[in-house]
C-alpha cells in the first residue's frame, strides 16, 4: 500500500462508506439495551428489588392502599349536602347537569337527598356519616379530600386511570412504580403485595399490573388463610435440599442465558424464583397471628364474622410494611351502588370501617404511621341524582346512585400528610368541584412525593418515549402535606 492509498482510506466519506454497517448496528444495540432489550455490559442484577435511594429525604417508607372499588357514595360518607334536601325527588334544571358525564340515568333525575347524619369529629371538626363511627375516631389523623375529580366514569377505565395514570390498560401501575423507584425493604415478601375481599374489582390484575416494566414489580396477591399463594408449599417428596439444588442449577442456566441476550425478564424469573424459595418460610410465619394480643385482634375485628376477612387482611398489611414490603394494596368490592344504596352502603362500611380505623390506630400506637402512608378510596364517586330501578318502590327503598367523576372524596394519613384537615370543596349540591381541585394525576404526583420520588423524574424509556405514572400532568398538592 502506497501513501495515497492510505489517505484515501482515511478520508472521512471513505470510512463511513465501508463501515457504516458496522455503526449503525452499534447504535441499535446501544437504543436496545438502553430499553433492556439486548445484551448489557454490565453484570445481570442480583435482585431487581434491592433498596434504590429515593430523590429526596422522605416522609413515607412504605404505602397501605385501602382501594375501595366500585366507588363509595361520597355524599353518604363524606360530603354533607343538606341543600340537597330542598331538591329531595325533583328533577334539576338542565343548566345544572347537561355538562355531567353520567353512565345510566339521564340529566333530568331525581335528587337523592342523604338520609345519614353528619357530625363533627375530633378537634378537627371533620364531619363524617354515621355510618362511619370508626373511622370518626381517627378524624384528627386523617385529610379529606373532597374535591377529587377523574377523567373516567366507568369502573375499568376509571380503576386505570387510578391506578396507572391511563384509562388504557398495559401500564404499569402504582404499586409497581413504588417498587421500581425505592425497592424494596423485604427479603423475604415481595416488594409490592395485594390482598383482596368482596366481589372482586372490575379491573382485575391490570390494577396491580407491572405493564412494561419488569415483571419483578407485579403485585403478587396473597391469601388470607392457607398457604398465602397457592403451590407455594413444595409437593410430597421434595425437600428443600433438593429443591435448593435445582433453583442452583436454574440460576446459573439463566445467568448464562441472561449474560447473552441481556433480557432484563430473565433476571425478573431469577429473583422470582429465589423470592418464592424464601417465602415457604417467611410467608406461613406471617398469617401466624399467635403473636398478636388479643386486643388488637379484637380490635381489627378478624373475630367477629362482618369483619373477618377485611379485618385480617388490614392486620397482614401491617405485618407487612413492618417486615419492609413496600406497597400493600387491600382491594375490597363492590361499592357499586346502583340501587339498594341504604343496604348495600351500609353493608361495606360495616366490614370495612372498624378494620380501617384500627389499622390507623395501631400503626400509630406502634411507631409507624409517620413511615407509613395510608390511601383510602376508590376510582370516583356517586351523583347526587338518584338512580330507581323498576324493583324499587322509590327513592327511600330501593334507590341507588350513578356513577360521578366530577367531585367525589378520598382520605390520606399517615406519613408526609397533614391530618385533620379537609381539602377542596363540592358545591352545595354536589354536583362540581368548586375549590382546590384534585386530579388524579394530583393525588398520584402527592403520593410519590411522600415516597422521596420526583414524579416527573421517575421514569421508564419505552420505545423511543419515557414514560411515568403522571403521564405528561399532575402537581404535587402541597395542602395535604405535613
């Protein structure tokens, strides 16, 4: 090779021409394993849920969801509007509803007022229904929000929207954006835990879902008695010995297997795999309530038969966030109210209020309820018009109500929350918000600042996009907080 020769290979158009090939399918591999998509340099994760610093100083470790599905009557429990006496089975003037989202009644029914009385709670002076006596106990811990709104006024869309920060179902959701932002305190318990009672919500798993980030930030939903996931116990004949021998020869096919294609799924089904080992022991320890005093049993109310099951799984929450798993969602159904509102409300408030109030109360006696954020409530409320099947004799037997977006309530306590204090305002007929509005992207933006977590920095690249649980809005509502 002569000079020239080699100065014409040098040449910048030269070595782009013979070798672009090479640079494009570099910079693919680079935009792939940026998604998890190819192989990574570095080494495959230990465990995806290990402990990650959160942004800033927290005041929550942990979040107890108490997703009331179905959406509860806010104008029953939490929203007095005595006005609505005045309008008791007249129809309201068009101006008034023409604008409402409504899913079953028209514009032009009848208002529905409450039969519930309200009173004064605590020094704060929160009024709460009377069907809520024990949540009226722990008015003082508690900030109302009164002035939720939601984009959403059917349960799927409006349980996503909730709990993903999109009426579309694929993406990941709170419990799991917890997860992939802080990890996780708990060795031996997964990161994010659902335990659910009633009928079952209408969103189903796509309310726990993980969407596209790895699938180690899935909620895992447990059971209250027996073995708390099912085939967690080993089959006759196999010993943990020989159980260990095979989860060692598993892990290191798919570390190989793993180290080649970089697919961050295959070190999900490793830590998977490992959690579970871990859990055949710390799993029965945990539903083992020998330790418990017999007060705080009697006081969760896991004795009495109304209270039972949503009794136990509020006592297993708390076992849980003392144990370090980071996000406990207790999904209890149905709140769906369409008709028979006076039996069918008081009948969810009788299993759940005693239960929810004393989860309250004894994170507090015990030290952790500054560490542990509380979120009560469901994915919208129900209108002050009332909806009168053709079972129903009228609006005092057999009545229900609608579905509402516009304006409905939901309770916080706990860490980074400024109880006995209520937020926004519904006008005097219940129909809109009028003060302090409340997004959905609000109160999730709210709850990950009380996790340390800047919403608009947690985020998951995704084909060419990052995405987060706010979607493109949301602001941290800083009257709720402490």
């Amino acid at each position: 090779m002569n000079f020239e020769e080699y100065l014409r290979i040098q040449s910048r158009r030269s070595f782009l021409h013979h070798c672009v090939g090479g640079l494009g399918t570099a910079a693919l591999a680079h935009l792939l394993t940026t998604e998890g998509r190819a192989a990574s340099s570095g080494a495959v994760a230990i465990n995806p849920l290990a402990p990650k610093p959160p942004h800033f100083t927290p005041k929550a470790k942990n979040v107890i969801f108490l997703f009331m599905a179905g959406a509860p009557s806010q104008i029953d429990l939490f929203d007095p509007k005595p006005e609505l006496r005045k309008w008791h089975g007249k129809p309201f003037s068009s101006s008034l509803t023409d604008d409402l989202q409504l899913a079953f009644i028209k514009p032009n029914a009848s208002a529905m007022a409450s039969p519930r009385q309200f009173e004064p709670c605590g020094e704060s002076g929160l009024e709460i229904s009377d069907w809520l006596p024990h949540t009226r106990t722990i008015a003082d811990d508690i900030c109302l929000v009164r002035s939720m709104e939601s984009e959403a006024f059917n349960h799927h869309p409006g349980q996503s929207l909730l709990m993903s920060g999109s009426t579309l179902v694929g993406r990941p959701t709170l419990g799991s954006w917890a997860t992939y932002g802080l990890g996780s305190e708990s060795q031996d318990l997964p990161g994010f835990v659902v335990l659910s009672s009633g009928r079952g919500t209408s969103g189903g798993s796509s309310n726990w879902s993980s969407g596209f980030l790895p699938s180690s930030h899935e909620g895992v939903v447990f059971r209250n008695s027996g073995d708390p996931i099912l085939f967690l116990s080993n089959p006759p004949g196999v010993s943990p010995e020989m159980q260990r021998l095979g989860l060692d020869a598993l892990r290191d096919l798919n570390s190989r297997h793993s180290q080649n294609t970089g697919d961050l799924e295959i070190a999900s089904r490793i830590a998977s795999y490992e959690l579970a080992f871990r859990m055949q022991s710390a799993a029965p320890d945990l539903l083992d309530f020998s330790d418990e005093p017999k007060h705080v049993q009697e006081m969760y109310g896991i004795n009495e038969d109304i209270t039972q099951q949503y009794g136990t799984n509020c006592l297993l929450a708390r076992r849980m966030v003392e144990r370090g798993v980071r996000f406990v969602m207790l999904a209890h159904a149905s709140w769906d109210q369409h008709n028979k509102l006076n039996e069918k409300l008081k009948e969810n408030c009788d299993i759940t209020d005693k239960p929810a109030a004393a989860l309250i109360k004894d994170l507090k006696q015990r030290g952790l309820l500054d560490s542990t954020l509380i979120v009560w409530g469901g994915e919208f409320g129900r209108t002050p018009m009332a909806e009168v099947s053709q079972t129903a004799k009228g609006l005092e037997d057999g009545a229900g109500r609608d579905h509402h977006p516009k304006g409905y309530s939901m309770w916080l306590a706990g860490g980074g929350i400024k109880g006995g204090q209520v937020v926004g305002q519904t006008d005097e007929l219940g129909l809109s918000v009028v003060k302090d509005k409340v997004l959905v992207h609000d109160l999730q933006a709210t709850i990950l600042h009380c996790l340390g977590l800047e919403h608009t920095d947690l985020t998951y690249r995704r084909m060419g996009r990052d995405f987060r649980l706010t979607d493109v809005g949301g602001e941290v509502v800083k009257k709720m907080l402490a």
